[in-house]
C-alpha cells in the first residue's frame, strides 16, 4: 500500500500535498534544500550491493530497464518507496536481493518474498561433486545441481555460482557453456544438490538465497520449478 500523509489545516480548503522532489541530478553539485539522510555504513553497505546485484542481472539477462530507473522507481514490494530508499533497511534490502537473485521481475508482492524468506533451512548435506565420470548416476530425475565456475581472460577473472534444475550434469554443463564459454563449462565443478558450506557458496550466496535453494532442492521434482536457475557472478578486473 502506498504511503499516506495525513494533514490538518485551519483554512477552509486542503491544499494538494506538493509532489516529493526526488533525490535531484547527481553530476549537480549539493544544494541546502537537499533532503538530509541520516544513515550507517551497514545502510549503505545494502544499497551500494542492490545496486551492483540490479545492473549485474540486467545486464546477464539483456533486460533493457535501466538499473538506475529500477532504483528510483515507487515499488509494490517496498510498500510504496523507491528502492534507494528502502534498500537502506534489511527487511526491503533481503526482498530485492532475492527479488534480483532468483530474477523474480521488476516487482513482487511483498508476501511473495516473505514467504521465501521465512521457509526453514535443510541441514542434510548436497551430494559430493561430480566432473561428468558419473553423470550417468544422475540421468533421467530431475534434481537441482550446482556448480562453480572460474574463467580467466585478459584483465578480467571470473568467479560464478549457478544453480539450477536439471536431469543430469551435461544439461549444467550445456547451460554452463552458454553464458560462460566452453573452456568454463568443462572445467566447471558440478555437483548434486547444494552445499552451503561449499567455498563458493560462503563466498557469493547470501543467507537469503541459500533458504531457497534449499527449499528447491527438496521440492525440485516439483513442476514450478522445472525452469528455475540462479546465477551469481564476481568478476575482478586488473
């Protein structure tokens, strides 16, 4: 639901409450009427992550929405604020972390995403990874496989984590080969499930992320989730 400003006046007619400005162009230099946001380095820590987690999806799945409209645009699953300013606070900053991690849209009802964030974490433990010897262990029944990914190129190394469902390894490793090259999905480590204490895991999936992927690993078979994959990827530029 929207934001509502109630106002009591004396006159005999309510004026219309004047339009919010916005936070104004950023290349202009700082103004006294600015709106002064009091805030910590955690806050901003948050922001600054949806902002790199928005433009990293827009960009993988060629979304032509702009990153920065996404960010400044009223939303549903912020009840009515913009993401820069709800992504300040951690309930709004896990909605659209999983919002863009699980590539969920532009917008979601808010229950939509509580109700992922509140699903209990399994503890039993994924499967030992896998290099294709036994992939024929896998075939036929569809389950979620993960996988970590590292390319290097001139200047640039990658380091990804996918997830998905599929029926067997060389299903990964053909979607692995399309978003990261040939050379990538073969010395890609692919394994059965997912494994939260797995390097790659601790190093790019947020908690948030990881209470899904677990509640898909029980439910894989289930055909909602036939399509379902998740991508997170790190690259460090020299």
């Amino acid at each position: 639901m929207d934001a509502m400003t109630i106002s009591r006046t004396t006159n005999a007619r309510t004026p219309a409450p004047a339009a919010k400005a916005g936070p104004g162009d950023p290349l202009d230099a700082d103004s006294p009427n600015d709106d002064v946001v009091i805030t910590t380095s955690r806050a901003l820590c948050r922001l600054a992550l949806i902002a790199t987690e928005t433009g990293a999806r827009f960009q993988r799945e060629a979304e032509p929405h702009d990153p920065m409209a996404w960010l400044l645009a009223p939303r549903r699953m912020f009840a009515g604020s913009t993401g820069l300013e709800a992504c300040l606070e951690r309930e709004h900053f896990l909605r659209a972390l999983l919002l863009h991690g699980l590539s969920l849209g532009l917008d979601a009802d808010p229950e939509e995403i509580d109700g992922l964030l509140d699903d209990p974490i399994d503890v039993r433990l994924a499967a030992r990874p896998t290099r294709g010897g036994r992939a024929s262990q896998a075939r036929g029944r569809v389950r979620l496989y993960t996988a970590s990914v590292l390319r290097s190129t001139s200047g640039t190394m990658l380091q990804a984590f996918h997830a998905s469902v599929a029926s067997s390894v060389e299903e990964v490793r053909a979607r692995l080969e399309g978003m990261f090259g040939p050379d990538a999905a073969i010395g890609a480590e692919i394994r059965v499930g997912f494994d939260p204490a797995a390097p790659i895991a601790l190093a790019l999936v947020p908690a948030a992320v990881a209470k899904v992927l677990r509640k898909v690993e029980r439910e894989s078979a289930a055909p909602a989730y036939r399509n379902f994959a998740v991508t997170i990827e790190h690259r460090l530029e020299a």
